[in-house]
C-alpha cells in the first residue's frame, strides 16, 4: 500500500520498443480491456489513457505506441512522436524491458529517459517466458548501471506475476491529488474510438504480417436507437492487391473479421451490433500526413 494516506492521483507513462507488452499490462492492471493488442508490432498507434480509480488513489496510465528506430513514413514518425509527447507531464514513466539482449533501440530510450526529469521504473516484462531465471540477475544488474532508475522489478503482464507488488511502487511515486477524472471512467477514449481499434485488431490478428502498416479504420456512422447500435466502418489499405487479401475468397476474410468485431462489440456496448465493413484503396496513406491527419491521427 502507498506510504501516505493521503489521497494520490497521477500520470504514469508506460513506454518501450515495439511488443514489449505495455497494452496487455495496461488491460491487466485495469481489469478489462482497453488497449488492443496482437503479436505484431506497433499495434498500438494511439496514445490511451487508462484510469484505475482507488479508495485513496487514482492512477491514469499513459499507453503509447512502441518506440522504434528507422521507418521513413509518415506513420512511423507519427508514432514516435507520440511516444515521445506522452513522456510529456507525467508523473511517472515506466519502461518495459522483455529481452535479455541490448539493442539500438534500447540505446535511444535510454537517451529519452535521461531527460525526463521524474521518477523512472524498469519493469522487466515477460519473466514468465525466461526458463532459467539466474539468467535475469545479471542483466538487470548491467542495466542498473545505466540509469538512475527509481525501481526495477520483474512482472509478468500476461500472468499478473508481480502486478500487486508493481502496482504499489507505482502508488508509493505519485504526488498527493485531488482526484482527476469521475470514478466511473476509465478511459479519455469514445466508444467511437474503442470500435474502429476493435476492428483493426481482429484485423492485425487474422492478416499477420500480410499488411504490416499499410491498415487503417475509420468509423463513418456510431448510432444506437431502438435497443441495437448499428456502426459502418471503412477498412483503408494502400494497393488492390491488399483488398484482396483482406476481402479474403469469397468475402470470407472480411466476414470472420466481421463476426469476431461484432462479439467484442456487444461486450463493450452491452447491446446488440450491426456491423458494416467496406474495405477501400487510400494510396500510400502511411506516407502522407495529411492523410494520416484525414484517418484521424491527430495524438500529437
């Protein structure tokens, strides 16, 4: 529990490189899902609040999208812009760390991370998947000596291995507050919002690596009238030949993606969900701004 009995309230940054499981920790810690996830990197592409309302506490996580280097897109420097701006007025920032190597990238977050100006938690993520556990000590006594680092500890997000003893260290940094945002809430998001990223992870799960960036979803019509919320969406691609691995044979493609979007609808808007997909050719959008501003990526 936090040192002080006094009502606390903050931002806690969660960064890392692309896959390192900050959307799965942030869905962990809050109970329920608010961040999408996949096993391909940079799922995430949007910065998302998520808010963990406490008797004496309350925390509002800050995901963002993986950090990376290289990738010349638009997309890619939109990304890690917005990476970059959500370190930006927080009060914490917690680095995930899930492999035992050093990388560039690593490099470069430190540099980050050095700037930052408030407290900073290593949480080694993944340990869960680590078969020999003395392999772990040393890494993280090497990394100890790279920066000043407030806490490190090891978590697992996908088992929950940790999480209380996390969750508390997190509690312990932040400043006494009043509360930010009403109980009930739980994200800065619309449902609007939550629904295009539902899409677009049954998508990003059921394509692969098949459209690695080249996939956007916007939502043109959210209503819910007479007990059912019907939502008709756009899948954006770049070339004909991505329609089609979308589009599947026959439409088959499209339909899985439909039937799984709509489960995960129903569970989020607790009521019935017609769902309308049409998948449409944006050339090179990933490359341009000003239709990645035209998609909705406004973060940053």
């Amino acid at each position: 529990m936090p040192e002080s009995s006094k009502f606390k309230a903050g931002y806690v940054a969660l960064i890392g490189a692309p896959n390192a499981g900050k959307s799965t920790l942030l869905n962990h810690l809050l109970g329920q899902k608010i961040s999408i996830t996949s096993r391909k990197p940079q799922t995430t592409r949007h910065r998302i609040l998520g808010i963990k309302t406490l008797d004496n506490a309350q925390i509002i996580y800050v995901d963002t999208p993986g950090m990376h280097l290289g990738g010349k897109k638009a997309l890619n420097k939109y990304l890690n812009k917005t990476a970059d701006v959500s370190m930006l007025g927080v009060d914490v920032v917690v680095w995930l760390k899930d492999d035992l190597s050093w990388y560039a990238v690593d490099v470069a977050i430190l540099k980050k991370l050095k700037q930052v100006g408030v407290p900073v938690v290593l949480a080694f993520n993944k340990i869960d998947k680590i078969k020999n556990k003395e392999d772990l000590l040393p890494v993280l006594q090497e990394i100890s000596l790279q920066h000043d680092f407030r806490s490190i500890i090891p978590i697992s997000a996908l088992t929950g291995k940790q999480l209380p003893e996390f969750e508390d260290l997190i509690l312990n940094l932040l400043p006494e507050c009043d509360q930010l945002y009403p109980e009930d809430q739980v994200t800065d998001r619309s449902e609007r919002f939550m629904a295009a990223e539902i899409i677009r992870e049954k998508l990003t799960r059921r394509l692969g690596q098949e459209l690695p960036h080249a996939l956007s979803v916007s939502i043109d019509q959210f209503k819910v009238e007479k007990g059912i919320a019907r939502i008709y969406a756009h899948i954006w691609v770049e070339r004909d030949g991505q329609k089609k691995i979308v589009v599947g044979p026959k439409g088959a493609g499209l339909k899985d993606v439909g039937m799984k979007a709509r489960i995960d609808l129903e569970k989020m808007l607790d009521t019935k969900v017609y769902l309308n997909l049409w998948v449409k050719v944006k050339k090179s959008w990933s490359e341009s701004e000003r239709e990645l501003i035209s998609l909705g990526y406004t973060d940053s």
